[in-house]
C-alpha cells in the first residue's frame, strides 16, 4: 500500500462503472483512479474525461497489469467475472467485483480459490446491505426488536426493463436480478435458506421472454430457523422502482418503504396524491454504491476483512440457481440439491 491512498483500476465503464468511476473520483479522498479500459473506447473516453481519470487503456489485462493499480473494481458483464478475479488475483490486486461472481459454481469456485491461494482482498458488489432503511431493517432484527422473525416480505421491481441486447448476457432475472434480494433475505434474517419454491412468468414484455427469460418471478424461501419468505419480482413497476421490505416477527413488525425525491402530498376535492418514488437503483441507492466503496476501501486500507465476501457472493448464486430449477421442475428445491 502506497500511504493512506488506494489506487484503482477501473474495467467497464457501463451504467455501474460509472456510479462507482463517481464515488471513487468524487467522494473519496482516501481513493484515486488510475486507470480505466472498456471494450467500448468511447464509454472510457466519456467516463475518464468526466471524473477527471489520466489513463485510459483498451484492456482489462493492461488494467490488471498496470503496477500503479492495488486495486480493481470489474464493472463488466457478469460472464467476464470470474476469469477477471482469476487474473486480478494472480496480479496481487485487491478485488471489488460486481454481483453475481458468475453464471456456475464452478467458476465461482475457480475464481474464490485463486482468491484465496493469492490472499487478496475481494468484495462483491451487493451494495443494498449498505443502504440505510435496510441496515435498520437488519439492527431490528438482530437486536430482537421484533421478536422471533416469522414471515418475511421483499418486493423489489424495476421501473422498465433493461435493453434486451442487456437480458440476453444478464444470466436471466434470477441470476441478474433476483440475486440482490436473495443476499438481502439471507442478511436481514440472519440466516440461511434451505429450500426455494419458485412460480414466474412472462406477462408484460414478450420481448423478454423471446430472449429465453421471465419478467415476473415469485419465490417461498424456506430458512433453517423456520422463518418464511417471499420475494417478489417484476422488470416492469410503471410507477417507479418498488424496492420495500416487511418482517412480521413474533412481538411486532418492521417495515421499510420506497422513497420519494420529496415528501410533499397533494390533496384536492378529487384525490390525495404524491411523486412517483425515486426512478431506478442509481437515485435509489446512490449512498449505498459509495458505501459499499468506502467500507472496500477501509477493509484494505486497515487490512480489515470486506463486509461482503466471496463465500457471500456464492450463497446468492446457488439460490438462483436453486429457484431456477424450481421453476423448470415445477417443484420445491433444496439448496442442497444445487450445492453440497
Ligand atoms: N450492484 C448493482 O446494483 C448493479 C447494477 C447494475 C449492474 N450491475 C452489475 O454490473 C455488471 C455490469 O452491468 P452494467 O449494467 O454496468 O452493464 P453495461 O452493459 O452498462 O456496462 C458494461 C460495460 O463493460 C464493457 N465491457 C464488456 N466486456 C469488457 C471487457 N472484457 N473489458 C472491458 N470492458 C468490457 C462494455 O463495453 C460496457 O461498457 C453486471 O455484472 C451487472 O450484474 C450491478
């Protein structure tokens, strides 16, 4: 470590590449970006003009190779993931990669074993444990406030769907979408899940399901403490991003509900209304992104452990996995039938 100082590679200057090229060039000073590459030379271009970044090079591998940078940050799509963290980790880099880690266990296995033979550092990018509506959903529940937990609620929608050239490499909405809620259930209960039943369809976007996925998606988590969950997902909520939480526990119940870019409300002789809740996860979450960042860089800096690990990348992932196969089997499915 140079000093008090991380510096940064940054691969993918995509919609997240840019939310974190901001955090780092804008809001932390114990951060500075060195470099920058994505397939795309113009999204670089735009991206390191914009946050003020010197160098901009036309690989991940000149990234990666770049002996200025201690640090990446992978901002590609998730199929490039894994063999990343591979070469990061053979580099001596500190990782912070995107969610999910990748597509299969084997390959996240490949990618947390060179993780570990290197003694790197990695974080994924599940930045919702970061925000604070859920971070007081989570103290509730660990402090006992409500009890023994019994019944757990997440809805989480997007406003509209992403492009479909996007769907067709995402994974697919359990893997790509669904995957935040499965970490956010397994952090606010505390525990972990053993069985996932899954029902879903295409309902608003046919488009979606030509690209071979689901636009609408229920799942019944079932955790070992007994606790019951579900979530609820939809591409397509035209109000606005729907991302709240409810916990029924046996002495009471917390809830956390959208927000709202104000908390004005309008009342006339024909209705009672507000805005539209805040539009999608770049405005809902914006504290959360440079949270997330802030604690990687911390945990580097004090070589501290990073609050999001590999081993919780992986859980998420084998209970997409788990819900997917659900789905095609039309069945319940332990998560011990997907991962030992
Ligand atoms: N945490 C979150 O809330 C959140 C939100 C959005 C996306 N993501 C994740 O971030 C990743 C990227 O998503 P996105 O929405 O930013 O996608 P995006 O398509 O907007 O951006 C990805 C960028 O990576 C570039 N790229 C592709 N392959 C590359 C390579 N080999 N080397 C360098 N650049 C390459 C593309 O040209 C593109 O500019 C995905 O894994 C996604 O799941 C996370």
């Amino acid at each position: 470590m140079s000093g008090k100082k991380l510096h940064f590679g940054i691969i993918g200057a995509g919609r997240i590449g840019k939310v974190h090229a901001e955090t780092l060039a804008f809001r932390l000073p114990e951060a500075e970006i060195v470099c920058i590459a994505d397939v795309n030379r113009e999204a670089a271009q735009t991206l390191a003009a914009r946050c003020g970044i010197p160098k901009m090079v036309a690989t991940a591998e000149e990234v990666i190779g770049d002996s200025k940078v201690e640090a990446v940050l992978i901002c590609t799509p998730t199929g490039t993931h894994a063999d990343l963290i591979v070469q990061a980790a053979k580099a001596g880099k500190q990782i912070f990669c995107e969610k999910p880690i990748a597509f299969s266990l084997e390959k996240i296995d490949m990618a947390l074993a060179a993780v570990a033979k290197a003694g790197v550092k990695l974080q994924i990018g599940f930045n919702r444990r970061f925000d604070s509506n859920f971070r007081r959903v989570r103290q509730a529940v660990a402090k006992g406030e409500i009890g023994q937990p019994c019944l757990m609620h997440i809805i989480s929608r997007d406003p509209a769907p992403p492009s479909i050239s996007y769907i067709r490499t995402s994974g697919g909405i359990f893997l790509d979408m669904m995957i935040h809620d499965f970490d956010m259930a397994r952090f606010l209960i505390g525990d972990e899940v053993e069985e996932i039943y899954t029902t879903g369809g295409v309902i608003a976007e046919p488009e979606i399901g030509e690209a071979g996925d689901l636009d609408m998606a229920v799942v019944v988590l079932r955790f070992k403490n007994g606790t019951i969950g579900t979530i609820d997902n939809s591409r397509k909520a035209v109000f606005g991003y729907d991302q709240r939480v409810e916990i029924l526990g046996t002495k009471g119940k917390i809830a956390s509900e959208n927000r709202f870019p104000n908390e004005v409300v309008v009342s006339t002789g024909e209705a009672i209304y507000c805005d539209r809740p805040l539009e999608f996860f770049m405005d809902r979450y914006p504290e959360s992104f440079a949270l997330e960042v802030a604690e990687f860089v911390q945990a580097v800096i004090e070589n501290k452990p990073t609050p999001v690990t590999g081993a919780d990348g992986r859980v998420p992932v084998v209970m997409a996995l788990a819900a997917k196969k659900s789905f095609d089997e039309h069945r319940p499915v332990k998560l011990a039938e997907v991962s030992a």
